[in-house]
C-alpha cells in the first residue's frame, strides 16, 4: 500500500509539470502585450514594462521562464495579481469559500441522492420508482444556469427563504448559511447521477447470489438489503463522488457567478479575462495539485471498499 | 437410526436450549403437492406443478433432474427465498416437524433458515459476499442467531473452518472469499450452513462448478457432516454419478413432477421410467469405454406450455396414444419404487 502510495505520488510528477507546462505555455506565449490595460487607457512607461519584463523573465525562453516560475512557485512565492494583491493570499482566501461550497453540495448529493437512489431501488417499478427516476431525467436535463436562477428568485427573492447573494465578509455560521443554497444548487445535478448510480446498482445487486445467501442464513430483510445489498452497490457510488469532490475544488464558475460568491473558479475566470497571467498559472496549479490528491484518495479509498482490488 | 434422541442433545458446539422443533418419529420435513408459478410478461411458467416427498432424521435424498426441470424453485421455495413476485405458491404445504412453513409469520419463518433448515448453492464465489471476510460472513449467524459477541462468534467461525478442513483456518479468518480456490470457498460455505446445526441441509449442486477430485471431496465432506449431525440432506444434482454414493433415495424430477422415486441402488441397477433411463444412459461408464453417450434427445418443455398428458412424451420412444391425453400418476409400481408412467412395468422389465 505504502508502495503503492509511493508510485502514485511519483507518476503525479510528470502530469503536473506536462499540465502547468501546457497552461504557463498557452497564458504567457500567447501574442499581445502581457502590460496591455496594466495602466489604465495609456501604453505603460517604458520603465515600467522592463521592470514587469524582467520580474517574469519575458526575454528569457519560454522553458526557462517555466523553470523559474516553477522554481519560485515551489518557495511559496506566487507573485502578485495585476492590482497587486499578493496570489497566495487571495487564492488562499477563495479556497476556503470553494471548499465550503463543495462540502455542502457534496454532503447534499451524497444525503439526498443515496436516500432517492436506496427508496427506488427497492421499490423498483412502483411509483417511487418512477417519481425518482423521472425527477432527476428532469434535473439533468435542465442547465445549472437556469436551476440557479429559479432557486434564487423563488428561494431568495420571493419567499426570502435564503440570502440572494453571499457577502464576501460574512465568517463562521454564518458563511455557512449564505452557501447553503448555491452548495445546493451545485449539488443538484450530481445529486440525480448519485440517486440513480444508487438505484442501479441496487437492482443489481438485489438479484446477486450473495443476496440470496443473505436470506438463507435468515438475516432480516433490513440486513440482508441495508448491509449486504447496499455495501456492494455503494462502491461505485462513493467513487463517483469522490471524484465529483475533486471536481468541485476546481471552482464552480456559473455559481459563484449567480450568487456572488468570490470563489476559485471566479477567480480563475477574471484571471483569464484580464489577462492576468500570474493569476492564472498560480491557481490553475493548485487546481491540477488538488485534483490529483483527491484522485489518488479516491482510487485508496477505492481499494478499501473493495477487497478484490488490490493495490500491491 | 437407531435411537431418535432429542436433536442437539448431545453435542457442545450447540449452545442453544434445545429447538422448539422436534421431529416426530425421525420425521423432519414433508413437501405436500406443493406448486409453484412465475408469472412473468412470457406468461405463466408452471416451475412446480405438485410434488411431494418426505425427508427423515440422517436421511439423504437426492434430486435428479435436468437443467430447468424445478429442482432449484424446489429447494427454494422450501427454505422461503424465492422472490415473491414473480413467484406464487398456488397450492401446497411444507411441513417442518409438523409445522406448515408456508403459512407460518414470516419472521418466525426467517429464524428457522440457518437454526433448522439451510442451505448450500452452487457457485461458492458468487454466494459468499465479496466485501466480507468469510469469518465475518460465518460468525455472522452466531451474531445474529445466537447473540454472540464478536469475538466468540469468530471463534466459532475458525473452529468450523476448521471442521470443515480448511488449511491455516485461524490466519485464514480475515481473508476474502476471491482469496481462495473453489473447493475451499465451497467448504465455506458449508461452514456457513452448518454453522447452527441445523436439521435439515439442502445442497443445490454443490460440486458443480468444481473439478473432479474437488468434487468427490466436497462429497464425502457433506456425507461426514451428514453422518455426525444426523442431518436430513437433500442433495440437488443433475449428475448422478455424483450422488449415487451419498443418497439413500433418489427422486428424479421433470418439468416440475417427481417422475420416479426409489433407493438409489434400484434406479442405478433398473430404471423405472423412460427419462431416468435416458438419464443413466447419459453417464459415462467404465465398462462401456469408448461408446457414445446416448443422451436424451429434444429439449425440456416450455414451462409456460407444459404439453398435455405426460409431459414427457415427445421426447419418449415409448410414448403412445395414452400418453398424449392422460397424464400418469406417481404410483407404487413395486415395493418401495414408485413411478410416474404409464408403462413403468414394462420400462423396468427393460
Ligand atoms: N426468477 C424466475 N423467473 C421466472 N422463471 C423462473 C425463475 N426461476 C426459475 N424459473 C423457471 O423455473 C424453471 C425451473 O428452474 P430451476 O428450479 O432453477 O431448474 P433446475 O432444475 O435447473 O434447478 C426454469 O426453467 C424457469 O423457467
Ligand atoms: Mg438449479
């Protein structure tokens, strides 16, 4: 396992240097001035453009340049944004947010699609069945754009059930309750994927053979579905959602949008909008970083809940 | 036997008080005209269509037959898990030492599988659960049969993993059941079934899925366990070179009927229906070396379209007029041999 650990840590190397490499190439190789709209309506001082030169090592070639971003990067040293806010710290700041928004919308998908996806599973056919099934086609089929919307117009503006929008300030309990209906918005189309890979796998799972042993050794049908049945099909479903985390950390652009939450993927968004490169490259690494790992955790975690996989 | 003493009287493995079920006279299990229907979007498949047999205290009765001829749904609707729907059971009783299964409150029903009756499967890897360590998956009927903490019902799960001759059985507790060879999964699983000491044991083909020399072992295994116990076994095959050493009496089944019951010698030495002896045929013999088998030719019918008369009559050389329109009975055709066809006599004549 720790060897297995070990070489899953190892092969993360190559990916992250090919991936940054790619993003640093694209963002700061691209034609156009990098000091295009750094002073407001007029070209910068010629002073000011070989100090901003030589700070990103513009004259140096491209792979050097990489290498010495990279190098100072790994200090801990990742520059400041056009308006002059140290990187780290903002990005820091955001991750916070993005990561409390992908909490609840993860705890929401995995509550709310098992409960779904158990309730049709072992009513398979009958009403319920249909009701969940029909419900999350539904809530796939609709653009998160629109779900975003509707929920905060109704929710928000019309029955004042949830804060319309999140206030960059707000800390502790209360932060919390500002994302709880944009986490919920974000959770809801994973939510009807978790509900029905339940279900699925449920079904499948009640016809198995070590069901029937179940039975025949006079377990309760409680026992026999909630731990025998169910054990097994959750293993994909926990896998799935391990990796929908790992999606989640990258930033949820058209949320964060709607309800004003100042979030990774804004972040990213506004970087490359302003053509901030620094802004870009930083946060757009940590995102490849943080996938990996939770990568890495759910394929650990994947092997734990199937003893048949082996990671030697 | 010859003393019918109270079950569980004298062995220390059984800790429980003794079973409110008590065999009369040796008597443990009666299936009375049971029959069973699927009702699926094909139709009515008529699975089991009236059969009865007895089973007694050290007793093994083997069940012969076909694949598809009903000998699963029997076993299955006699340890009650078969799904409901698509199965229904229109008619029939199941006693248990005298006590009717089939109208008995489920839950009191449920704590008679694994206790009383139980039962092994076919393919040991796909019966055991996979994410379980087979200790747990044996301890767990201490657990929850017996209220056993951990650690006694996993005491128990390596002394009968012992019992049943598993190599290593106390370092081989924790593994999983893809962690080991057939053979030894199945002995797994016999473990699991006998685990309580129950009455009565069904083995639906247990050795099918295993090699030869496997085979004979697993046999034996059962008859060791069969003889110490003095459980009824009903041993389920579609082989009877499989059985015959094991099974005092052989029922052999066809499209969900007993067509012919007697002591396993008898039907070896001389068949008393015209499938069985298609059935014997198929065999490979010793002292036939070389021959071609002469398996029965055509298919099993269509349970949703069972034909009338003796269902087995467009596949039977023998068939006549008769056997088109009437469907024969299962009657006595000799002392302790009985048959369901209208020209047993002449079928045992040869
Ligand atoms: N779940 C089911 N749904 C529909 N039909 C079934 C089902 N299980 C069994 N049957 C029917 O019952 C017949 C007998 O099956 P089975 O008892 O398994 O045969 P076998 O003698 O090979 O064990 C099958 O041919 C099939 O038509
Ligand atoms: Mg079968």
């Amino acid at each position: 396992m720790t060897k297995y650990v070990i070489r899953r840590l190892l092969q993360m190397i190559p990916v992250l240097i090919g991936a940054t490499f790619l993003i640093f190439a694209m963002v700061f190789a691209l034609p156009g001035d990098p000091t295009a709209n750094k002073c407001g309506e007029r070209p910068c001082p010629a002073e000011y453009v070989k100090k901003f030169e030589e700070e990103h090592n513009l004259n140096d070639p491209l792979p050097i340049q990489y290498a010495k971003y990279m190098g100072k990067l790994a200090k801990g040293d990742f520059g400041t944004s056009f308006r002059e806010i140290p990187v780290k710290d903002e990005l820091s700041e955001r991750y916070v947010v993005t990561a409390k928004l992908a909490t609840i919308a993860i705890l929401f998908e995995t509550v709310l699609g098992i409960f779904a996806g158990v309730l049709a599973g072992i009513r398979k056919g009958k009403f319920i069945d249909n009701l969940v099934l029909l419900s999350t086609l539904f809530v796939i089929s609709i653009p998160i754009f629109v779900i975003g919307y509707v929920a905060q117009f109704l929710l928000g503006v019309k029955w004042r059930i949830f804060p319309v929008t999140v206030n960059a300030n707000a800390t502790g309990l209360d932060s919390w309750w500002q994302l709880l209906l944009p986490g919920l918005v974000l959770g809801s189309v994973s939510v009807a994927y978790v509900a029905r890979l339940t279900r699925t796998n449920l079904v499948e799972n009640l016809r198995a053979d070590y069901v029937r042993t179940a039975k025949a050794k006079g377990l309760t049908t409680s026992r026999t579905i909630g731990l025998h049945a169910l054990r097994n099909s959750l293993i994909p479903v926990v896998t799935f959602i391990g990796a929908d985390f790992g999606a989640l950390l990258g930033g949820a652009i058209v949320t964060e949008q709607i309800f004003n939450i100042q979030g990774v993927g804004g972040y990213i968004f506004s970087g490359i909008h302003n053509r901030d490169g620094v802004v870009v490259v930083g946060a757009v690494t940590v995102l490849i970083l943080v996938y990996l790992l939770v990568n890495l955790l759910v394929d650990i975690l994947y092997g734990v809940l199937d003893p048949r996989i082996s990671h030697d | 036997m010859s003393t019918i003493s109270t079950r569980r009287g004298n062995r220390a493995e059984a800790a429980a008080a003794p079973s409110k079920y008590q065999p009369q006279d040796g008597l443990l299990l009666e299936v009375d005209d049971l029959f069973v229907e699927f009702h699926t979007d094909d139709g009515v498949a008529k699975a089991i269509n009236g059969v009865s047999f007895d089973l007694r205290q050290g007793e093994t009765l083997a069940i012969l037959g076909e694949s598809g001829s009903g000998k699963s749904v029997t076993a299955q609707a006699i340890m009650g898990i078969l799904d409901m729907p698509p199965a229904k059971i229109p008619a029939g009783q199941v006693r248990y030492c005298g006590h009717d299964l089939l109208t008995m409150p489920e839950d009191e029903r449920r704590k008679t599988r694994g206790p009383e009756i139980s039962m092994i499967f076919q393919d040991a890897l796909s019966s055991l659960n996979p994410v379980f360590p087979v200790g747990w998956q044996i301890a767990e009927m201490f657990r929850k049969h017996r209220g056993l903490n951990k650690s006694e019902s996993l005491d128990r799960a390596v002394r009968l993993m012992e019992r049943v001759q598993i190599p290593a059985a106390k370092e081989r507790v924790k593994a999983y059941p893809h962690q080991f060879s057939g053979g030894m999964r199945q002995r797994i699983m016999i473990a699991m079934a006998i685990a309580l000491d129950p009455a009565v044991l069904i083995a639906d083909e247990p050795t099918t899925a295993l090699d030869v020399t496997v085979q004979a072992q697993i046999m034996s295994l059962l008859e060791e366990l069969q003889q110490e116990r003095e459980m009824g076994l009903i041993l389920i095959t579609h082989d009877l070179g499989v059985v015959a050493d094991v099974a005092d009496k052989i029922a052999v089944m066809y499209a969900g009927r007993i067509v012919e019951r007697a002591d396993v010698y008898d039907i070896y030495a001389r068949p008393g229906h015209p499938y069985t002896r298609g059935l014997l045929d198929s065999i490979p013999r010793l002292d036939q070396k070389g021959q071609t088998l002469s398996a029965i030719g055509g298919l099993p019918p269509n349970l949703t379209k069972i034909p009338a008369g003796c269902a087995f009559n467009p596949r039977c050389r023998m068939a006549d007029h008769v056997c088109r329109t009437d469907l024969p009975p299962l009657r006595e055709v000799e002392p302790g041999r009985e048959s369901a066809c209208h020209f047993a006599e002449e079928v045992l004549r040869g």
